[in-house]
C-alpha cells in the first residue's frame, strides 16, 4: 500500500462537514490538492445503510488518494467499520477527535476523546487491526476546553498502535474558531511527536500555510476555510514550491465556479448540489468588485440556468485579470 504524501509541497484538503463532498475534492484535486479526506462518516452510521452516510462515501476514480474520516467512541464498531470499507475499496482513514458538535461529542466521540486519552488511542488501534498499520491518521485539538491539553504521551501511545500520521489543529474544541490558533502549541506538539504532523487552523491563504511550516516544523499542511473561501489556494500553495513541480496557472474564479458547477452536476443530486453552491458560490465572488447584489441574488436562485446568468454578469463586471499563482485573490 503506498504511503500518503505528508510534505511541505503536498497539501491536503480537510474533512469539510456538510462542504467537502465529491464534486468540491475533484475540484480541489484539479487546482493542486494532493490529499482529500471525506466528510467525517459515522461508524454507527454505516450499519444502519444509512443513505445520508451513504453518500459521504461517494467516489471517482480520480478522487484518489482519498482518506475516509471516521467518528464514533466505540473501538469495536471502528474496527468493522474500517474492515467493512477496506473489504468495499477504502484504502486510508482517520479518527476525528476534534468535532465538538454537541450531538456528537455526547456520544462520547469527536472532540469527548480528547478528554478519554485511553479511549482515543484504543479507537485508533482498532482502526489499525482492521486495515494494518500505515494507514490510519488521527486529527486532534489541543483538548476539551481550557486549560486542558491532549498529553504529549498520547502521540507516542498512538504511534506504539500503528498510526501513521497525525494532525493537530492548535484550539480548543470549546473555542470553535474563536481566537486565533495556537502555533506555538503546534510547535511543541510536532518536536514531541514521533509521527509526522499536519498543520491545521488558521490558514487561509497559501503564505499563511507557509508561515506555520516554517514556524512549527509540521511536516504539511491542511486547507478548511482557506479551501472554502477560495479552492485556488492550493495552486498558490504549489507556487511556493517551484523546484518540485511547474504549479499550474491560476484560473480567473468565474472559471472555477462554472467547473466547480459542472463536477456538481455531474456527480450530484441535482438539486442538493445546486443549493451547495448556493453557499459556494459567494464565498468565490467575496472579492470581485461590484457582486454585493450579485452574491444576495446567489442565494434565491432556483436553476442551473439563473446560476449561470449570474456567473456572466460576474464575469462582465469582474473582472480583473488573472493574478499570477503566488499572489492573493
């Protein structure tokens, strides 16, 4: 089984609830994604055949390599999980110990692991009996609330089980993302933890990824909100990299809706993919000038059609020309 790439030239898109289906993975794979994770999956969830569950795991063959995000607190329920997804093709996961959504976390999972170290890492070891070491992540926060944090031991528990890589986004789960993450926290964590770390948190434009390589020592990154403003971070990321790779050019954003359209259409529900870019679609027009109306408009419409007449007057009024991939939209 290949390793996944974990290095400074190679960043990944986060486990997005509710944002990072298939259509918006192949869109970020195609402006220089090297790593997708699923929205996070409920391993109760699986047994249940639950359709919603279901379409999580929605894939291509171009949407590779793709880590699948589990959530749950039971370690035997992870482990057939993991087991029943790797027997269907799965071939990467990760343990979401972050998410503090109170329906979540009152089952004991997602961010309530935090605070359970022993349970934590007997979940992840599950996940690697069922599918062998090498090919399971854990994503975590600094713990519960403040001033609580995740014992540094853990990494190493984690690593003694198997785990491969880890990812620490650097706030509380009570914080949300109130405040700002903590970098020097991230820091110690990576020189205490004997797997390679993904930085999380706070990044939002490809330099800001970045400052938090090259200040913590992480050995990657992870996009979220960054993606969501504006998929094209990550060919601004690949900029910064020259010598491994000739990045490709930054497309103009009206090119990136109408792709970012065109793979809904194509791998969607019709009309659930058209309210996802209900959402999308302003985030990527925040900073044309002159859209304000356009993007109020962007939330009432009702058909591919009106979608793409928008996209035009966008485009007529827009814009700017293409700005080169190390610039900031």
């Amino acid at each position: 089984m290949p390793h996944l790439p974990i290095s400074p030239d190679a960043p990944w898109l986060a486990p997005l609830a509710g944002f990072s289906d298939l259509p918006f993975r192949l869109l970020c794979r195609e402006l220089g994604a090297a790593v997708a994770v699923t929205e996070m999956v409920s391993a109760k969830g699986l047994f249940y055949d639950s359709r919603n569950t279901r379409r999580l795991l929605d894939t291509h063959p171009l949407d590779t390599p793709l880590v699948v995000q589990l959530f749950g607190a039971d370690p035997d329920c992870l482990h057939r999980a993991a087991a029943s997804l790797a027997e269907a093709g799965s071939t990467h996961f990760d343990l979401n110990c972050g998410c503090s959504v109170r329906k979540v976390v009152k089952t004991g999972a997602g961010a309530a692991l935090l605070g359970d170290p022993d349970r934590l890492v007997a979940c992840a070891a599950a996940m690697v009996r069922a599918i062998g070491p090498g090919r399971v992540g854990v994503k975590l926060r600094l713990g519960p609330k403040p001033p609580a944090r995740v014992d540094l031991e853990v990494a190493g528990r984690l690593a003694e089980a198997g785990v491969a890589w880890l990812t620490l986004h650097p706030r509380h789960a009570s914080q949300g993302f109130a405040g700002t993450a903590d970098h020097e926290a991230l820091a110690a964590f990576v020189a205490a933890a004997p797997l390679p770390v993904l930085a999380s948190g706070d990044l939002m434009t490809a330099d800001d990824g970045r400052r938090v390589l090259t200040r913590t020592g992480a050995q990657g990154v992870m996009y979220a909100r960054g993606a969501l403003a504006d998929p094209r971070i990550f060919t601004r990321h690949a900029a910064l990299f020259p010598g491994t790779a000739v990045p490709p050019a930054l497309p103009p954003v009206c090119t990136v809706i109408r792709r970012h359209a065109a793979l809904c259409r194509e791998h969607a529900d019709d009309r659930q993919a058209l309210l996802r870019m209900r959402t999308a679609v302003p985030r990527y027009l925040r900073d044309l000038p002159g859209c304000r109306a356009l993007r109020a408009r962007l939330c009432r419409v009702e058909s591919w059609d009106d979608l793409g007449g928008i996209i035009d007057e966008a485009e007529a009024l827009g814009a700017t020309p293409a700005q080169s991939p190390g610039e900031h939209a």
